[in-house]
C-alpha cells in the first residue's frame, strides 16, 4: 500500500506532454519505472521484514 500514492501523482504528468513530445514522453515513462521500481523494493522489503518478524516469532 505505500506504493499507491505514487502512481496517481506520476499519471497526471503523463496525460499533458504532446505525444509527439518524445522528451517528455520518454521523461514520463522513465518515471513510472522508477516509481515501478521504487514500489517493487519497497515491497520486497516488506515481505522480508514480514517474513524475518515472522521467524523471530516463532
């Protein structure tokens, strides 16, 4: 869930550029793979601190 605030900010900035605006075009994809990416490590590292809390537990 902490990665759901960032995709809707990112979308906005997606829709404005002209689609022959490759700058921009190429600027706003590369954006949502960071905040793909950013997401993906954030999950991951909460299934690893789920996981290690888990094992703690037991």
């Amino acid at each position: 869930m902490a990665c759901g605030p960032s995709v809707p900010s990112v979308a906005p900035f997606c829709r404005y550029p002209h689609p022959y605006d490759r700058l921009r075009v190429s600027t706003c994809m590369w954006i949502n793979k960071v905040a793909m990416m950013r997401c993906a490590a954030l999950l991951a590292l909460f299934a690893a601190s789920v996981e290690g809390a888990s094992a703690d537990a037991a």
